[in-house]
C-alpha cells in the first residue's frame, strides 16, 4: 500500500481545528492559527508546530484534522532518515532533519525520504530540540 493511502497510525492523537487562510495539504505541518480553534501554514522556518495535517483540506474555514501525538505520514522539505529530529522548513510546511539546539521540533522520523516531497513516516511529539 502506498504511504499516501494511509492515515494516521492507530492510537494517534487527533484533533479537529478550523483551517485558517485556505487550503491545508495532507502531510504538512501546522502552527496555531489566530483564534484557538484555528491552525495555519506556517509563517516559515523553526516555528511552534501544532502537528501534521491528517487529511487535505480545500478553503479556509474548513475542519482540518490534525496529528498531535502519535505516527502519520508527513512530506519532506529534503533527506530523512529514520531517527532524524524534524523540523518545519518554511511556509510550505514540510519538514526537513535538525541537528541545531533551540530549534522546534515536530517529531521523529520512523522512516526515511530521499528527497524535497518525499513521503516518510513521522512520530509526532512536538518538542523544543
């Protein structure tokens, strides 16, 4: 089965937000949107993730799914591997491996991505690295 046909593992922690600001894509990480039932695209790199969206939506103001614990799939801003703390790379939010102190952390990669959209498998567990 191919990873985009999966959904969030079971016993992953899920909850329902409001999109904020248009579509949100299946994979990406979000941060807190303005209003607290709200999440967005992020504002760019190294911010506060909120989780990972478990299913693509179309305008803002949709229901948007979110992972906040627990493993999904998630697409890469670049090389993965398995073990590798993640973080948001920019706006698009994928997610790409960090090495660097202070930075926030969505989760943990259980598998790999070779390249920039890339599928892997993420453990979600927001963390400041």
């Amino acid at each position: 089965m191919a990873k985009a046909t999966m959904g969030p593992m079971p016993g992953a922690e899920i909850r329902t937000y409001r999109g904020e600001g248009g579509a949100l894509t299946r994979g990406t990480a979000v941060m807190q949107g303005t209003a607290q039932d709200q999440v967005k695209a992020p504002t760019g790199a190294n911010v506060r993730p909120a989780g990972i969206v478990a299913e693509t939506t179309a305008a803002a103001g949709d229901p948007v799914a979110v992972v906040r614990r627990g493993e999904c799939i998630a697409i890469a801003g670049g090389a993965v591997n398995p073990g590798d703390y993640v973080e948001i790379t920019g706006v698009n939010g994928r997610l790409t491996a960090t090495v660097t102190g202070g930075h926030e952390v969505v989760g943990r990669a259980v598998s790999a991505a070779a390249a920039d959209g890339d599928e892997f498998v993420i453990d979600v567990h927001p963390l400041l690295y």
